[in-house]
C-alpha cells in the first residue's frame, strides 16, 4: 500500500501522513524541508535577488530530486506514505512562473527532467499510489497555521500574496491533473488531529473505509 498527502503548504501534511503511518503501519516520508538549504534563501529573498540567484529554479530542482527518491523508495517499498509527492511539484512550478519568478526555459529544463523521471516510475511494477489524501482548508486556515508551526521563513507577510496564489488554484489541480489514484478529500478547516483524539480516529476511519472500498472495486 502507498498513501501520499497532497495539500496547500500549512494544512497539516506532515500530521497526517504521521497518523496514518502509526495507524497503518507505513513507513512516513516527510517532505524536504529541515535539511533544504535553498528554502530559506526562496522565502526571504526580494524579487531582484530571486531573479539574479534563481532561488525558485533551485528550489524545485532540488524538491524535484528528493521527492523523486521517496516515490521511488515508497513504490518499492510498497507500504509507506508520503507528505507530498512527485505529483504536485509541477503545479508548484508553474505558479513560479506564472509568477515570473522561473523563465519559460527554466520551466521547459524542469518539464524534460520530470518527464524523464515519471517514465522512470512507470518502468516500477507498481507504477502508482493507491490513494491521495488531499487536505482542503480556507484560506485564513492556512494562514494560522502556518503561523502557530513558527518557521521563522514562513513568516514574512509579503508572502501572502505567493501563498494565496497557490491556494487558490489547488482544487483546481486535483480537479483536473491529478490522476494518479483514487482521491479521498478532507477538510481540515474544524479539524484537530493532533490534539483532539476523536479528530484523530474520525479520519483514521475515513481513510480505512476508503481504501476498504477502493479494495473492494479492484476485487470486483
């Protein structure tokens, strides 16, 4: 079984890809932040130093790699669950440029890189997840709780306007990109995982139920 969590930056991946790994008994593979050294350098640079250093480039070269590794590792695994994956870094990337923070080349670069990379995993027997756990929330959601986390990068409030972008299309990407497994939507906006034990077992449930249904139509 692989499970990846999918959702806007701040809405409680990385709890839930916890819960679900105890619950379930799956290895966790946390998204590349603590030890990314071009994060910090993203968020707290200006437009100017963006486009003279190309941070964004970088950073989704580099989100690209690691999270290419895990995808790579979980199908062979075959019993893990991601916070975040492979499938949504395109979708960051175009926002970066839509944005004008990377060039049409720099994202034509990282298009034949990850075209080359995804025909890699479908050379994998298991080609693909069994489930997407996408987390929804509002927009003043994810603002608090990208406060109460306290990464100090994070922080600065010129970086509404980046994070409303992405926000603001992500149903939009579930909706019409994501096809790589079934989808199970939770909306995280009265949701408290980490300190409401019933929260916490409302969700293990959702998701057991899921992939009981999911089972039984392969089955069928």
């Amino acid at each position: 079984m692989v499970i990846v969590v999918s959702g806007m930056i701040g809405v409680g991946k990385s709890s839930v890809s916890e819960l679900i790994g105890n619950e379930l008994g799956l290895s966790v593979h946390y998204e590349s932040i603590e030890d990314n050294p071009i994060l910090p350098l993203f968020y707290n640079s200006t437009d100017e130093e963006k486009q003279k250093y190309r941070y964004p480039f970088l950073l989704q070269l580099h989100f690209l790699h690691t999270r290419f590794t895990s995808i790579k590792q979980a199908i062979a695994d075959g019993q893990s669950i991601l916070d975040r994956s492979i499938y949504e870094d395109h979708y960051f990337s175009r926002i970066n440029h839509e944005l004008g923070h990377m060039s049409s080349l720099e994202l034509e670069t990282y298009e034949s890189i990850l075209k080359t990379m995804m025909a890699e995993i479908d050379e994998i027997p298991k080609k693909a997840p069994d489930l997407n756990i996408y987390l929804k929330a509002s927009f003043e959601t994810v603002l608090k709780r990208i406060g109460l986390r306290g990464r100090g990068f994070e922080q600065d409030q010129a970086l509404e306007d980046y994070y409303y972008k992405l926000w603001s299309g992500y149903d939009e990407w579930l909706q019409n990109e994501y096809q790589a497994s079934d989808v199970l939507i939770i909306d995280m906006d009265n949701l408290d995982i980490v300190n409401n034990k019933e929260d916490a077992d409302w969700l293990t449930n959702q998701v057991r139920l899921k992939l009981n249904m999911i089972n039984l139509g392969q089955a069928g």
